[in-house]
C-alpha cells in the first residue's frame, strides 16, 4: 500500500547588514555566521541557509524547522539574544570568527528585519506500507 506523507517546514527569515565585500565571506566566514544563528535557534548549522549580496554585505539568513513551535522559539530566542542589537550581533559574529582561527572582522551596519516565522513548504513523500 502506497500513502502520501506531508510535513510542514517553517522558515524563520532575518536580514542583516554587515561591513566588507561579499569576497570575504568565504565558506568558513559562512560558517561562523551559520554557528551563531544555529546556536542561538538551538538547530544544527545545517538548518541554516546564507543568502549574500553586495551593497556592504546583504545577508538574508533563514533557518529551517519541522515544527511551528520550533520556529516560534527560535524567533524568541534570536530576537532577544544575539539579533537583539546591532552591537550584540557583532561583538557575537566577531568572537566566533576568532574562535575559528578567522583574521576577518566586521561591523553589522543594522539587522534589518527581525527574525519572522513563514510557513515555507510542504514536503511530500510516498511511502510504502
């Protein structure tokens, strides 16, 4: 017997403008930013996309959650944590780039839209029974 099985994925989306070029955001770079998303969101940085564009750097930030109240706590989490301010945001971003052995440094200009939940997609799946 053949059955669809649905699951709901939520995105939590945030936006943030960082100081530099998007050159120097490698994949390690990337990496570091993913780390103190994913922490802060209590999710593995595999959750975590990075989407960057030039104009300083525009990162558009979205992290992935099977649940809704997954989402929602993480938007709590990131919202009074390390999203909280600018400044928090940096001196966070900053300590992980040291603590992975990175010389890149930046200033967060602004967090431009605070972390928000959306309903992203519905995965489908057949399996057997």
């Amino acid at each position: 017997v053949l059955m669809a099985v649905c699951a709901a994925v939520h995105k939590v989306s945030t936006q943030f403008l960082l100081s530099g070029s998007v050159g120097a955001f490698d994949a390690a770079a990337q990496t570091a930013i993913k780390t103190v998303l994913a922490d802060e969101a209590d999710v593995s940085t595999s959750a975590v996309t990075l989407t960057l564009t030039a104009g300083s750097v525009l990162v558009t930030a979205d992290v992935f959650f099977n649940t809704q109240a997954g989402a929602t706590f993480a938007v709590s989490q990131l919202s009074a944590g390390v999203l909280a301010d600018a400044a928090t945001f940096e001196a966070t971003l900053n300590a992980e780039f040291a603590a992975m052995g990175l010389t890149l440094t930046t200033s967060v200009h602004n967090v431009l839209a605070a972390p928000a939940v959306a309903l992203q997609s519905f995965e489908s799946k057949i399996v057997e029974s």
